[in-house]
C-alpha cells in the first residue's frame, strides 16, 4: 500500500529522537509514501542526515497510541515509552525493540534482526572540517557531555571543579566540554565544543567528533545518548563512563548475553556519587589511556 504522508512522532528529547532514527530509516525503505515528516519539539536539524520534513505535534498524535492511520496518512510513535509497562525496567535498544516488533506487525512490515537498530549518522551531512583540523593536531580526547538532563535519569552534579582537577593532572589530555552551563574553564588543555564546530545545533557534529575521542563521559542524556552509535558501540578501544541512576541505562544494548565481538568498554560511575567516587572512576579509566 502507498501512503500519502508517513509522520512519525516524538514528545520527548533529542536522545530519544535519536534512538529512533534507524527505525525510522528502516521504516521509510519499506513502505511507499509521497512524503515523509516528523514532529517533535526539538530543533529540526537533529535528524539533517535523514530526507524528513519537520512538522509540529498535533492532538491526534498521542503518547500512549503505536499507530494511527487515517485515510492514506499513517502517524507512528517513535517514543520508547509509548507502552508503560516495557519501561519498567530499563530504557535501552531492547525496549525499543520490543515496541516497535508490534509497530511492525500493525505496519505488515519485516523487522530485522535487534543489531540492525544500532543508530548510524551519514557524516557526509555534517560540518566536518574544523573538527577534522582539529583531530589531526591532538592525541589524547577526552569528551565530557557535562549537559544538564531532562528525564531524571540522573543527578545533575557539578561537574566543572572535576573536569578542573582533572585537566590539571593529566596536562596531555584533551577535555572537550559540550556544555558551558557551569561558566568556562580556561585551562589550556579544555576546550567546548561550541567553540570548535560554531554551529547549532551541533548533535551530530559531536558524534562525529566523539568517534575519535578515547573516553565519552556523560549522564545518559543529550549528547551521550547522541554518541551511542554503531563507530563508537564496535570499537574495543572505546571507553564509555555514565553517572546515573541505573546501571542498566548506561549500556544501551550488548548487556543482554554475551558481549559483542570487538565491542567497546562501559563503565558505570553509580547513581547519585559523591565528587571523590566520581573522580576516583574517572582517574582510574584516564590511567588506561593516559601511556
């Protein structure tokens, strides 16, 4: 069956949006449409990489609905916790999964296997040259996405007077910052990503910039939900620290079952951590890199 418009619909953040994306992928490959949008309340070049159009969040588009079709326009909602009872445990590639595996039946469409739904960025459509003449003058990154989080998945601790110490012991590291909410830091080995790409939004230039960069750390928000894509989740070299409040959410698919093969490194930081137990993670990941 064609479609006259295919609108796919998110209520919530930019990470949320972005774990849909290669749903959302793979739902325009497999049913015809004359044109495809998504409505969320984020900025519409958070998905740039994508052929959608933008739109705006309408009644008919409810939270708690999987797929309403009206005529020869289908609306599907790309929000993970869309059924209640699949977010109980964890909000993580498998509960997706399990949401959109009915999404699909409704749709009469293949679903692929779980690895398939890993997100992809084409960084052919991102602004890559500052980052790119940055990369090839540094060694060691270090990417802090030190955003606030929205979701409450965990506490918005102070981390400047952390990242502060740590440039300060480790002066051959490079932090890189997304966020300036705390005021700048001015130590020579810290630089913010506003600074390096001078564009907004920057979500997917700082992928782009996080696959090479040898520790991610964040709060399982904004950009470190961004950077969990597939060239950073199968490189073993990668490591990855999250603070939150469950462990769960830190990995956000290879914790079911064996680890994949060449899979990188998660670490969690623990829920609600004092300053010392944060740095004393971080100084004992730096170590392994820091040679």
């Amino acid at each position: 069956m064609k479609y006259n418009n295919v609108i796919f619909y998110n209520h919530y953040h930019n990470g949320d949006v972005h774990f849909s994306r290669q749903f959302v992928k793979d739902i325009m490959s497999k049913i015809d449409a004359d044109k495809y949008s998504y409505a969320h309340g984020n900025h519409k070049d958070i998905l740039k990489d994508i052929p959608l159009e933008h739109t705006i969040l309408l009644p008919i588009m409810e939270k708690n609905r999987q797929v309403t079709i009206i005529g020869d326009d289908v609306y599907i909602n790309t929000w993970v916790g869309q059924i209640p009872d699949y977010l109980i445990t964890e909000c993580t590639l498998y509960t997706n999964y399990k949401i959109y595996t009915k999404i699909y039946e409704i749709l009469n469409i293949k679903l692929e296997d779980i690895e398939y739904y890993i997100p992809t960025i084409d960084f052919n459509k991102v602004e890559k040259n500052n980052i790119d003449n940055f990369i090839n003058t540094n060694n060691k990154k270090i990417l802090f996405c030190n955003g606030l989080t929205n979701s409450g998945q965990a506490i918005n601790f102070r981390f400047n007077p952390i990242i502060n110490a740590l440039s300060l012991k480790y002066s051959n590291i490079t932090f890189i910052l997304t966020s300036l909410h705390e005021g700048r830091l001015n130590n020579s080995n810290i630089l913010y990503t506003n600074d390096l790409i001078q564009l907004y939004p920057d979500l997917n230039e700082i992928v782009y910039l996080s696959t090479y960069c040898d520790i991610i750390v964040g709060r399982s928000s904004g950009p470190s939900s961004f950077v969990q894509v597939r060239e950073n989740l199968y490189n073993e070299q990668k490591i990855f620290i999250d603070f939150n409040n469950k462990y769960e959410h830190v990995i956000w698919y290879g914790h079911m079952g064996e680890k994949p093969k060449n899979y990188c490194n998660f670490v969690w930081g623990g829920e609600n951590p004092d300053e010392n137990r944060i740095l004393s993670v971080l100084y004992q990941e730096i170590q392994k890199i820091n040679n």
